[in-house]
C-alpha cells in the first residue's frame, strides 16, 4: 500500500472537521476502529473517508477496500504454490513398482488359467525418479528365471521424451498336481487312491510333475514318495503286462477283418511297447505291440 504521511492526513482531517460536527466525527473515528485501527489513527482515517466524494458513510467499507488493495499488491502476500506441484511432472520408483505389478497380475489371469502366480515387489533403487510420461507406460515382459522365481519387466515412455527402465519382480508359481495321498513305496501300483490333485508350488520341482489323474493310474513307483509330495514322471514305470515267455495273444486286423492266433512272448512288454512275438501256429516271429495283459496286436 503506497505509504501517506501523517502531516497530509491531519491536515485533510482538520479541513474535513471544520465541515462537520463534533457527532459526526465520532461517529467517524469510532467506524474505522471497528475496522482494526488504533484509537487515533481511526479518527484521522475516518475523517479522511468522510472527506472523500463518494465514499461509504460509515467508513468501514473503504478501509476494509484499502486493506484488500494492500494484500493484492504485496508481493509476500500472495498465494504460495501448493507444495506437492512438482510432483505432478515425476514419477519415483515405488510409483513405478507398483503400476508394473498390477500389469503382470493382469497378465497372469490371462497367460495360463491353470497356474496361479503370487508377485511381489523386489528390491529397487528407492532414488530413482523419472519425468512423468503423457502417455500410458508400455510394459515388455523379458526372460524369466522359473526357478529362481525372478522376473524383469521394461516399463517405457514413449512420448516426445522417451525413457525405459527395467523393473524387477518377484513370483511364485502354483498348479495343480497329481499328489500322493498317503506314502507309497517303491514298485508299487498307483491306483486311484493313492493320489489326489493338489496344489503345489512350482518353484524347486522338476518340469516332469504329472497333472492328469489317469496318467499316473497303473504305473508303478520306482523310487518312494511321501504323503504330499508330487508325482514325477521319472519316478514311475509302466508295470511289466508280459513278461518273457508268457503265452499271448496275438490280435490281427486287416480291412475291417480281425483274426486271433496264440504266440509266445520273447520279451518283457509295458503298455504300448513293441515287443517280437513267435506265433505258434505258423512258427514265425513278428512285432507286436502290447495293448493289454496278455494281449499284443500285429504291426503292419
């Protein structure tokens, strides 16, 4: 507010007073002590208002504008900027971290419906901070490490000033299995209640772990498994349908024309192996291949 001398108010004021009454004038100077001034100096003020042409007749309103013309023009008096602006033009990392998880939790619903996976954050630079991209992050996907249940993700902004950054995260992998239900031990026969289908952390089991219930049905264990642990392929066998020697029979089909004959077995045969069978009936020896106990069919 541009500053006025005391003389120069007195001495309107004292002009102004010689027009008025003594009534007036109190009623003057209390109006602008309303107004927040000190006892003298709202007589002066207020005489000096009532001096001017068109002013308010109490006063207070043409105080009250000066003030608000005081806080306009004061350059301390202005509105600071919010504190949080400049984080509008920044991304940092947790902001990040976060965005990129909820892509490959997305992702995994859609991947493979019969895997679940578990993400988490991984360790990350907590400093890393980038200018906030106009356009929506794209996310690129790079080779996983299954095993150690790792994964990187580029997180990129391609807008007028592109930026990329490779994100890490963490998962674990759950499926499905076949799942031994109670101890089996080696050679025997899995059958139905043996097993049962349980989910199972992938992380740390082979890549041979069964998820179908019959294909675990009639084989035979060749190493033990404990109670709730997965079934692999590699720790069973199809049992033994013919063994060497045994009398078979051989099934031939030939244009919708079935035949059977007798044989004997010259080796051991699991199911779906081909095995040399001699026919009894004609001497001969020929391959077959085993499709049930005791039962083998002509390779043509």
């Amino acid at each position: 507010m541009k500053k006025v001398s005391v003389a120069s108010i007195a001495s309107l004021a004292i002009a102004t007073s010689n027009k008025r009454n003594r009534h007036h004038r109190q009623a003057d100077c209390q109006s602008a002590h309303t107004a927040g001034l000190t006892a003298s100096a709202a007589c002066i003020m207020g005489l000096l208002f009532w001096a001017i042409p068109g002013s308010a007749n109490n006063g207070v309103d043409s105080i009250a504008s000066i003030d608000k013309q005081h806080w306009e023009s004061s350059p301390s008096a202005q509105a600071p900027e919010p504190a949080t602006a400049n984080l509008a033009v920044t991304i940092n990392a947790t902001e990040i971290q976060a965005l990129t998880l909820n892509y490959v939790r997305q992702q995994s619903n859609t991947d493979n419906p019969l895997t679940r996976f578990e993400y988490s954050a991984a360790p990350i630079d907590s400093r890393l901070t980038l200018r906030r991209c106009s356009q929506p992050l794209s996310f690129t996907p790079q080779k996983a490490n299954a095993r150690a249940g790792r994964k990187l993700i580029k997180v990129r902004c391609d807008d007028h000033k592109p930026w990329s950054v490779f994100i890490p995260i963490q998962f674990a992998q759950w499926q499905s299995v076949v799942t031994a239900a109670r101890p089996i031990q080696r050679n025997d026969i899995i059958n139905a209640a043996d097993i049962v289908i349980r989910e199972q952390k992938l992380q740390g089991l082979s890549s041979n772990y069964l998820i179908r219930i019959n294909d675990a049905i009639g084989t035979r264990a060749t190493r033990p498994v404990d109670a709730g642990k997965p079934l692999n392929s590699n720790g069973l066998a199809q049992p033994k349908w013919i063994k060497r020697g045994d009398q078979v029979i051989i099934i031939a089909n030939s244009q919708g024309v079935s035949a059977k004959m007798a044989g004997t077995a010259m080796g051991d045969g699991s199911k779906g192996q081909q095995i040399k069978v001699r026919n009894l009936s004609s001497k001969r020896v020929i391959k077959a291949r085993v499709i049930a106990p005791g039962k083998v069919q002509t390779v043509m």
